[in-house]
C-alpha cells in the first residue's frame, strides 16, 4: 500500500527512482511523484497518474542529482490528485518526504500548526509530518524527525531529505514496511525488496522504532534516544526473472501459469516418503507441542482467508482438531478469548497486511502460540511470529492473488499431515498416500493449465454478464468465493460464492436466463447433492458452467459448459478446480479492457486499517 523508493549514491537518482516505482506499482498506483536534490535545493515533480506518466514527464524535464526520493500511491486521506502526491514539503520547500501509513492524529496536528501559521498545500495527512519536521529541535535532520515523531499517532515507512543537508536521506519505521538496500557505493530504501532487486541483493529490514540515516559514506541505524542499533545484512533469494513478464502479457497470466513450479517450490524438502510425514522444521512445533494444541484459529483477510477455509478442512480431518476461521480485521477487535491450546495461524502473502497483523499480535497478546503461512521472506508477519511455513512461491505482482492462494492451501495440506501424524491422529499408511498425492499435484497443475483455450472461449461468451454466481460445497465452498472474488476483482463483474445448498435461501431468487451460475464440482461424498443443487438451477433456465472432475461423467444435459480438471483426493481437489477459475476471470477481465494487474482502487500490500 503506497510504495517508497530512495536512492543516495553516485548515480543519477531520476532514472533509478522511477525504476523501483515501476517495481512497486503494485502496491498503489493513483499518483507519484519523486524529489531530487538538484545542487541547490530540493526540487519536486508529481503527478495523478501512473508511474509511466511521471517517467514521461521526468524525461522531458530531467532533474540532476545523486540522491532522492520517490512515491507511489494509493489515497487514505486526500483524493488522488497531483496536490496530493507525495513527496510532501514544508512551508519553505527545504524538507520533502514520503510516507506510506496512516497519520491517526492528524486533525489535530493540523490544527495545532495551522494555528502556529503553517500554510498547508495538500489535504493529506502526511503532509503534517513535512510541518514537524520544520519545527522541530536538533542539530541533524535525523534528530529533528526523531523529535516530530514523538507527537506522531499512526504508522509509518517514512524517507525525508532537507536542503540544508544535502546528501542525506533519513529513513523511519513504524508499522509500515521499509528496508535498505546496500549496494557498492550507494544506498537504496524501498517498500519491498523487488524495488532494489536489480542493483542489489543484500537488504537491512528495519525494525519497528528504527530510524536510518543514510549518506554517501553509508548507513546507521538509530533507536528513538539516538543510540546506534545493529541491524543484520540479509540476502534476498529472488532473482530478477521472478519480478519480470518474461513475454506474459500480465503478471497475473504468467503467476497462474507458474503454479505447477510454484507448489513444486513449496513442497520441495519437505515431504517425508518412508515415515508418511511432512518435515516443517521452521514451525518450531515438536511432538509434545503438536499433541498440547487443543484447537486452532485461523487469521487472514482476502485471498488468504480462503484459503484458511480450505485449511480448516485439511486440519479438522487430517489432525482431527477443531478450526475456526476468522476475518483478522474481525477478529482483531473481538474480544479474544484465552484457551490454553490454541495455535493460532496467521496466513498472509505479503506477510504485511495490517488487520493480519493486529490479529496476530492480539492473539499473542492473549497467550496464545502462533505461526505464520507467509511468501514474503522476511516480512513483518514473519518475523514477529514464533514460527511459520514460507511459500517460496516466488514474488506475486498481478494485485488479484493467484499462485500465493494454491501454495497456501499446499502449505496447510503440510501442517494438517505434520499435525495429524505427530498426534498420531493419521497413521503411516495415510500418511504415505497424501504424500504420494501431494507429489503429483504440480504434474496435475500442468495438466489442468491445457483447459486455458477451452475457458478463453468460454470467456467470450460471458463477457457481458452483469453478474455471476459461484457455488461449491465442502472444500471447494471456498474455491466458490475464491473464483467470484477474482472476477470482481479484476473484471468489475458483481459475483457471489455461495455455498451451493445454501442457495435455495435466497440467491435462487436470483437466477433466470441470464444468470450464469458457476459449480465447483469434483468428485467427492457431496457429488451427487451438488447434481441436485445443478438441477434446482436448471429449472429456472440458470446458465450453468461446471467444473468437475475427471471421472464425473457427462453432465451436457444439465449445464452449459463442462470444465474438467484431473482427479485428486477431495482434500487436494481446491489446488486444481481454482485454476480454471483464475483463467476465466483474467480472460473475462481482458475482454472487458480492464487492467488486469493494477485493478482500481485495489492495492496488492493492504498495511493501513
Ligand atoms: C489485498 C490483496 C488481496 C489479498 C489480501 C490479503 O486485498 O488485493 O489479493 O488476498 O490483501 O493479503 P495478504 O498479503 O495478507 O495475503
């Protein structure tokens, strides 16, 4: 949410800031802008639009200069227009910075300056910050952030420079991603690691409280009382084919069609043939811990939280322990009750979601264990909980989740079989058939990716629709909601999942000659009810599109279309019946002109409330 660039170096910084705002356009794209300083001050261009129109615009009118800072953005406060791009300055144009978070008390600080005779140029509310800053006492520009934070409420990723300190750049930390990026003789800050990926791979993630100055002659990492902190180099495994197109025309097609590698990827090492277990070291759970939980909570927003639903499935069956599943930013202002057992699972592909995060910092709060399903390496998520299964999924760019969704679901398939195995709920012979089962997914994947040309007509033919109905039962209820929220996602097509029994209690209503309705169907024990619900649409004239199984039988006198996807056990069944979902949506999107990887008004990294 926002994306931060800031480079100090011997280099040109113009065309590198816009370089890794094109990386991180993902995480907003509703305006951006840049600050350079130029030899005599600091001078700022912006723009709402896309990055590409300020390249456009920063071509035509080059700023010189080594060291500067960069913004992209998706609005909280303040419309997305060019005044309130970042960077933002103060009253005399000598400071300029970029934010990504939420200032919370910024009414108040507005009015405190205002009153003090700040002009403010901008309705946003980090522009309060830039109004701080000018006031504030010290003798660097790092001690005066560190005094203006102090009135600060909210979050923050925060790079600021000032004219009077030329060279300089002063990065701060709280609640908001920032890492730096040490390259030879120069010195990066980003939001995310893909923004610094092709300059460096050694990056400091910073920590919550930090505050790091950054000058040609290199970095420190300070503490609010200005004590120096050591912070560790890490090295970042993804290399740069992970964050290009590589002839896709979308991220989003090339993340679909990566899925067959990317559950490879996350199973990879972690299956154990002989014993019919999984080997999930990370997790820090050892067999006494695994037969102390006595349920477990599942936290998640978005794509994540369904697939927490599918895990809830694999858990209860595989480790015969009670799941509840719960929206974080729900959850996060409920009251939590402490249970003595209770694993709580915080599943987030970015590992910065705000809501997830709260959620599992009040789940710790209340005692609880608890363990993160995350991609990003290193994320915040990650690092604040007590262990966890990494995806190695590889970066996720196209906004609409799609690989990070199958490799969850690949993920807590390995938490169910460790759980169930270490509680001696699933002996070795099942154990040793859901690993044969899980060895053969990427190999089905493949298979299922040859239903693209089959889906894109169909696409053709639903392209217009004004809404959509999605049902599925059991394990693949989830994949219902999964598949209608990457339509709406991404083609602003009105979709609903529904679970299919549940749609005679009220969506039926819905249903005439026009409306599609969409069955996830594989062969499973709810086969046949799934048949019945199909008829129930028929019957008042619903055009039914079916995913089923190999195996299923010919349903041409019931639906419209029949998709059919290899057959694996019901509990794996989600990691294929979502593709051709993901394909229908991305082709209908494509049809309809929309773009595809930066829908509107969706960010990919939601680290604001
Ligand atoms: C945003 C994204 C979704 C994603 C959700 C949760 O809404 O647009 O694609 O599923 O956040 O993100 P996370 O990174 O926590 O999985």
């Amino acid at each position: 949410m926002c994306g931060i660039v800031g480079y100090v170096g011997t280099r040109q910084a113009g065309p590198l800031l816009l370089d890794g705002l094109h990386r991180l356009e993902y995480r907003g794209y509703d305006s951006a802008g840049v600050a350079i300083q130029n030899g005599t001050g600091v001078q700022v261009m912006k723009l709402a639009g896309r990055v590409a129109a300020l390249r456009t615009q920063l071509d035509g009118a080059p700023i010189a200069g080594t060291t500067g800072i960069a913004h992209t953005r998706w609005a909280t406060h303040g419309a997305p227009t060019t005044r309130n791009a970042h960077p933002h300055s103060d009253c005399d144009g000598i400071i300029a910075l970029v934010h990504n978070g939420i200032i919370e008390n910024a009414d108040a600080l507005r009015a405190a300056l205002e009153a003090q005779g700040h002009d403010f140029a901008t309705d946003t509310d980090t522009e309060t910050l830039a109004h701080l800053i000018e006031d504030a006492a010290g003798d660097t520009l790092e001690a005066r952030v560190i005094a203006a934070l102090t009135h600060v409420e909210g979050t923050y990723g925060l790079a600021v420079m000032s004219a009077a300190e030329p060279g300089k750049i002063v990065v701060a930390r709280l609640g908001s991603p920032v890492l730096l990026g040490i390259g030879d003789d120069e010195l990066f800050v980003a939001s995310d690691a893909s923004a610094v990926l092709e300059h460096t791979r050694s990056v400091v993630y910073l920590d919550d409280g930090d505050i790091a100055v950054l000058t040609p002659d290199g970095y420190h990492v300070l503490d609010r009382e200005s004590h120096v902190q050591l912070r560790e180099v890490d090295d970042v495994a993804w290399d740069l084919a992970q964050i290009e197109l590589g002839g896709y025309p979308h991220f989003m097609l090339k993340e679909i069609c990566e899925q067959a590698d990317t559950v490879r990827a996350t199973l990879r090492g972690r299956l154990i043939g002989e014993r019919g277990t999984a080997r999930l070291n990370g997790l820090n759970l050892t067999s006494e811990d695994c037969r102390a939980i006595r349920r477990v909570v599942i936290v998640a927003c978005g794509t994540s939280w369904h697939s927490g639903l599918v895990g809830r499935e694999l858990i209860e069956e595989l480790a015969g322990l009670p799941v509840q599943v719960e929206y974080a930013s729900e959850y996060r202002y409920r009251r939590i009750l402490a249970e003595p057992g209770t694993l709580t699972i915080a599943i987030s592909q970015s590992g910065e979601t705000a809501d997830t995060l709260e959620a599992m910092r009040a789940a710790k709060g209340v005692g609880s264990r608890v363990v993160g399903i995350v991609n990003v390496v290193g994320s915040t998520i990650a690092r604040e909980c007590q262990g966890g299964i990494y995806l190695h999924a590889g970066p996720e760019i196209g906004v609409a989740s799609t690989k990070a969704f199958t490799s969850q679901i690949v993920a807590l398939a390995l938490l169910g079989l460790y759980l169930g195995r270490e509680r001696g709920r699933l002996d070795e012979e099942a154990g040793r058939e859901l690993v044969c089962r899980l060895i053969q997914l990427p190999q089905l994947i493949t298979r299922t990716l040859e239903i693209e040309r089959q889906v894109k007509a169909l696409a053709r033919r639903f392209a217009s629709a004004p809404n959509f109905l999605y049902l599925g039962r059991g394990v693949n209820f989830p994949v219902a909601l999964e598949g209608a929220l990457k339509l709406k996602e991404i083609s602003y097509i009105h979709a609903e999942g529904y679970p299919a029994a549940e749609m005679k209690h009220g969506p039926i209503a819905l249903i005439d000659e026009n409306m599609p309705v969409l069955f996830v169907a594989p062969k499973d024990h709810v086969y046949g009810k799934v048949c019945s619900n199909m008829q129930e649409v028929r019957a008042r004239r619903g055009r039914i599109i079916a995913v089923t199984s190999e195996g299923n039988g010919d349903l041409s006198a019931l639906v419209e279309e029949q998709l059919r996807v290899p057959a694996t056990v019901p509990l794996l069944s989600p990691v294929l019946t979502i593709i051709p979902l993901q394909l229908l949506a991305y082709h209908i999107a494509v049809l309809r002109g929309c773009d595809v990887d930066r829908p509107r008004n969706l960010a990919k990294s939601v680290t604001v409330e």
